[in-house]
C-alpha cells in the first residue's frame, strides 16, 4: 500500500496492530505533509524497528509530472502514473489562493457529449494515493500552498466515491494538507445514491451538480446518465442534500450555442430550481477539435444571465481562462495528445 493513501486513522489501527502508540500516526503525518519528506527512514523521531515495520507496509511513491504547460493565472500538468497511464491537473491563481481541479479517474464512463475527457472509456479508478499525489507533485514544483481543491477533473467524482471521500478526508485533516473543507468542491453529474450518501459524509464540503439542461428530453442527448437518472430524481436527491446539510449547492451550466442557451431554456431552469437553497454557475463553452458544439455568443451569455438574475436566481460566469492550453472546463485528457 501507498502511505499517500492511508488515512490517519487507518495509520493509527496499524499503529496499535504493532504493538505501537497510535500518537505515531501523527508523526507520520507531519512528516509527510507539513515536513514534505519523501523517504521513511529520514521520519527520525521514529525508532529504527518502526520505520522498517513500515517500509515492510508502505511504499512512498508519487505520480510523476511529465509535462507542465502554462498559461496567464493558470498550469496544466499532465501526470505519469505507476502503470504508465495518464491524467491531468489544473493549477488556477486566483486573488484569493491557489486552486487545483484533480482528476478522479483515468478516463470516464459518462460520455457527456460535450467533454473531451469523455472521449476515452473509464479505464480505472483512482487511488486514493494518486489523488493525493496530484496535490503533493504540483506544490513541490511551484514551492507554493494550495488552498483549495475541486474534484472536477476527468472522470466522475461519485463513480470512484470511497477513494475519493479517503482523499478528501486526508487532505483536509489538520495534520495532513490542512485544506479546509469549505475549500473542497466535488463535482458530480448526477449519480442520485452518491448524492444521497454524500449527505451523511461528516465535512462540510461543496457539492456541485453539472446539469447543463433543464429538461429530460435535452440532457439525454447531452448527458447519458439522464437516461439512469433523470432530471426529477437528480432534483429531489439534491432537494435531500439540502434539507439534510443545509448546505448551498453549485448548479453548474454549460452554454452551448443553439442547443441550451435559449431564454426558453433559462425560464426552465428558473422553474426547476426555484426555492432551492442554490446559485447557478454560468460556463462558457471552452470548443475543442473534436467535438461539433460551439461557444455561446457573449451576448446571448448575457441575457441568459439576466433572465435568471430578474427571476431571482443567484447566479455567476465563470471566469475563462487556460483554454489556450487546453486546460479548461471539460478539455482535459487521460492521453498525451502530439
């Protein structure tokens, strides 16, 4: 097992299961995430038989960044993983910290039809060390804290749950990357048990459904996994959420031209969401070379926007930037790209 991937209670039980304090676990992390060592045996405050118990236990190995390419306020690293498959992170500056969008998976079984990640089949999951490992790597070669994390990389989020909430959880941990939870945003595009389960996990973390259309009939031929769960049950799960968190979530909104940009279809999304504890993020299509959607015109944007904002809804645009790189909302890959 990888060491990145045990959480601090997990590292206590094995702790104990030695014949050790469980206060150990503690060390370790410190060592890992506060002191950035990279070898078990420079974990000094640790007797020589510990640090063997766990060289015999845990390897220390993390992902390798093979290519950074940057842009203005944002960097897309593309990570070499143990099995020599392939993923990307993000890097955004923003005025109020550095944020990092992971990947989950390699691959993605969603196939919405307007994401470049989608474009190659789920190959596997994520492990928690591999999550983790993408945090770690980008710190070490910018020698600077993150502060925030959104899990809206590839893959989905809530197809590899267990591995995912392990990340959170260790990530966020006060002796682990100290991230808070209101910093962690996961992104799914609407998996109803997930969402449903998500509302019992103890942190307060951002959720953020990718909804990008107000009516079953649009979203099928935009999204397949409307046809396993359609808008209604996507609703009344995130309806669930609320009511059990009393936590606001991120309806998330890609604008493509002529096909959900419509004032029709804003006065949908006004009537579906109304009520709801919610705000709405407006996303510019960011075009890619193989795939037919277009970028909505920025005035069109601009009176979708006003449409919601008249009905109400809180809403925002989000920023753009890093599409010059291909480093933007659904044009990350799990393949290098010549």
């Amino acid at each position: 097992m990888n060491l990145y991937g045990i959480k601090k209670v997990d590292l206590e039980i094995f702790f104990e299961s030695i014949g050790e304090k469980k206060f150990k676990a503690t060390q370790v992390y410190e060592w890992l995430y506060q002191k950035k060592v990279k070898d078990i045996d420079q974990m000094t405050n640790l007797k020589k038989e510990v640090r063997e118990k766990l060289k015999d236990s845990f390897s220390l190995e993390i992902s390798k960044i093979i290519q950074r390419q940057i842009d203005v306020d944002v960097e897309k690293y593309l990570f070499e993983l143990e099995d020599h498959e392939k993923i990307e992170a993000v890097l955004m500056r923003h005025s109020y910290g550095l944020s990092v969008c992971v990947s989950s998976q390699v691959g993605c079984n969603m196939g919405c039809a307007f994401c470049e990640s989608g474009r190659r089949k789920k190959v596997r999951n994520l492990e928690t060390y591999e999550l983790v490992g993408q945090i770690l790597a980008i710190e070490e070669i910018i020698n600077e804290r993150i502060s925030s994390v959104v899990i809206m990389g590839i893959g989905e989020p809530f197809d590899n749950f267990e591995h995912v909430m392990d990340f959170i959880t260790i990530i966020n941990d006060s002796k682990g990357l100290q991230i808070g939870s209101r910093h962690i945003t996961v992104s799914t595009c609407g998996i109803v048990p997930k969402i449903k389960e998500f509302a019992s996990f103890p942190l307060q973390v951002n959720l953020a459904l990718s909804l990008h259309a107000p009516r079953d009939e649009l979203r099928s031929k935009l999204m397949p996994i409307n046809h396993r769960y359609p808008i209604k049950e996507v609703m009344d799960a995130i309806k669930e959420y609320i009511e059990k968190t009393n936590r606001r979530v991120t309806i998330e909104y890609i604008l493509l031209k002529n096909v959900n940009d419509t004032k029709e279809c804003a006065l949908e999304l006004v009537h579906l969401i109304k009520g709801m504890n919610v705000y709405v993020n407006l996303i510019p299509y960011n075009e890619t070379n193989h795939i037919e959607f277009k970028k909505s015109d920025s005035s069109t944007v601009s009176e979708f926007y006003d449409v919601l904002q008249k009905n109400h809804v809180n809403v925002t645009i989000r920023r753009e930037f890093g599409s010059k790189i291909s480093a933007a909302c659904g044009q990350l890959r799990s393949e290098k790209m010549l």
